[in-house]
C-alpha cells in the first residue's frame, strides 16, 4: 500500500493567508468596498436607513401580536414602503451588486476547494439558487436529489 503524502497544517494556513491575500486584491473586492463607501457617503441613504432601522424596531414590537395589534396593518405598510425606497437608490443598488458579485466569488472558491475533496460537500451561499445547485444528500437516491458535475 502506498503512503499518501500529507501536507502540514501550517502550509495549509500559509497557502490560505496567500489567497486570501489574493482575493483581498480581487476586481470584486474592490467593488464591493467602494459601493459600500459610495452608499455611506449618501445622505439620503443613510437617512432612510437610520428611519428603517427605528421602523424595523416598531415592527418587531407590533409583531408580537401579529395582526392584532392595532398598528400592524399600517406599521407593515410603512417599513415595507420603506424597504422599497430603500432598494431604489442608486448608491444602494450598486452596492447589492458589488455585495452579489463578491459572494458569487467567494462561493466559486469554496466551490472550487470544496470539490477537490468531494463534489458532495455542502458550500453555503447567500444566494439561493447557487446553494440549490449544491444541497442534497449525493446519492440520488429516494430523495430525489443528485448532485452534477459542476464546470
């Protein structure tokens, strides 16, 4: 039987440190920081945020009651109406992309890493459809699920 050659841990972390290093460098990172400054920078944006943030509270207070509580119909109405104003903003839009693309990379690099050792392993994503590609148990059995090779 032939011995496996293992590689040491530090070596691992060392490797680890460099492409993280890498990814720190990356188009997406930089995005992602700049569109968040850009949207810090926005008045309007942080105005509304900081009156979502007191709306969201409202909620969760009226929430307990659910739509009993007096309030609920309209305190729903209003954190929703704001949750849309919200989103409408540029500075806010091109932060949910940036955020969007540098979660599509650090998912393809889990992903990547991650089939190297198994094409069953599980890789959590913020986005849905990408963790829906990789659930399932990986047998393809009773449950329906089968797990494909990705490219």
């Amino acid at each position: 039987m032939e011995a496996l050659e293992t590689v040491d841990m530090a070596e691992l972390i060392l490797h680890s440190h460099e492409l993280s290093t890498m990814i720190n460098h990356s188009r997406e990172v930089s995005e992602y920081i700049h569109a968040k400054q850009r949207m810090e920078a926005d008045e309007e944006a942080q105005r509304l945020l900081a009156l979502f943030e007191r709306k969201k509270a409202q909620y969760e207070d009226v929430q307990r009651f659910g739509k009993y509580h007096p309030d609920y119909d309209q305190i729903s109405k209003e954190v929703r109406e704001l949750k849309r104003k919200i989103e409408m903003l540029d500075s806010v839009q091109a932060f949910k992309r940036a955020e969007d693309n540098l979660d599509r990379l650090l998912y393809q690099v889990g992903r990547t890493i991650a089939d190297a050792v198994s094409e069953t392993i599980k890789v959590p994503s913020n986005n849905p459809f990408l963790e829906a590609k990789s659930s399932g148990c990986g047998s393809g059995g009773s449950c329906g699920c089968s797990i494909k090779k990705r490219s």
